[in-house]
C-alpha cells in the first residue's frame, strides 16, 4: 500500500533490500538519538525483520520523486515504547521519524517530513493522537514537535532514556499546520 502526503508517498520498508540504506542513516552520527549508532548492517536488517514481523510496529519509507528521503515508524503505544509508561487511549498511535544526514541541507525539508508523517497517520480516522517520546536532549525534534501540533505533557524514563511524552491530537495538527486530513 502506497499513500501520497505532501511531495512524499510512504511505502513498508523491505528489510533485506532496505537494510544498507537504513544502516548508513541510523548509525550517522546525526542519528544519534536512534539508539543505532553501533549496529552492524546485520543487526539493522535484524530489526526491521522484527518490526516487519510485528502486528504493533510498522516502519514506512517516505519517498521522494520515488526514491528514499525519510524513515518513519508507527506503533501501538499500548504494545510497544510506551506500554505501561502512560494511560493509553483509543485512537493513540506511537511515531517515530528519521530524516538522514545530508551535504545539502534543504530549508524546511524536516517540518515538510514530519507534517507529512502526521498527515499520513491521521490518514486513518481511527487516529485520534499521535505519542511521541524523544529524548529530552533532542531539542531539534522538539521545536519541530511543537512546529506541528505536539503538547508536552511530562519527562517519562523509558529503559533506553529520559523522554518527553507530547501528544498531537487531530484537532491540534490543523490549527497549527492548516493541513486537513
């Protein structure tokens, strides 16, 4: 299944063919709050097997003119990430996303990325709120965060970090994006 959100269309990362590409991005030195930056490409395909394997977790390649320029990764807060860390409610869904490091930064790619994320995952009328927990030294993806919608709500300790739990709610992303989905 492919979706088109903004210049992007998304489509599931297919681990064997996809695991170079994801390894030069998630062991950048950019990519430091993905937890990745020891992995072999083996462990990096490794993973994503497991996700594509996992009804709770789906990793999605956003692409470009089709060619790939982001990753993204949804889950079920009450399954995975944040199980026990929060009360989840109907229509949470989980998000991550990955924009790789670049020589030729584009002004605005990044807010462009993650407005099309959350429009992809309000795609589906069962999203109600969209969970995020980033590193609370992650100050970039905050302020893009806050760019799109998100509301901190308070500090959580994860076993891989200190986080800060934010939720963007439907409602929240058009009136600060005025993008309806």
């Amino acid at each position: 299944m492919t979706s088109t959100h903004l210049p992007f269309t998304f489509r599931p990362v297919d681990p064997s063919e996809d695991a170079g590409l994801l390894h030069s991005w998630v062991t950048h030195p950019k990519a430091v709050f993905w937890m990745m930056q020891g992995a072999t490409p083996e462990d990096v395909e490794r993973a994503y097997r497991e996700i594509a394997a996992d009804e709770h977790h789906h990793a999605l390649l956003g692409l470009r003119d089709g060619e790939p320029a982001f990753l993204m990764e949804r889950y079920d807060p009450a399954h995975r990430e944040l199980a026990g860390l929060y009360e989840p409610r109907p229509g949470d869904v989980g998000m991550h996303f990955l924009t790789p490091a670049t020589d030729t930064p584009v002004h605005g790619f990044t807010r462009s990325v993650i407005t099309a994320v959350l429009a992809h995952l309000f795609e589906d009328p069962a999203t109600r709120r969209v969970v995020v927990e980033p590193d609370v030294r992650n100050t970039a993806v905050h302020a893009l965060n806050e760019a799109v919608g998100f509301v901190p709500e308070r500090e959580i300790v994860t076993p891989e970090k200190r986080a800060l739990l934010s939720f963007c709610t439907r409602e929240r992303f058009l009136a600060t994006t005025g993008v309806a989905v």
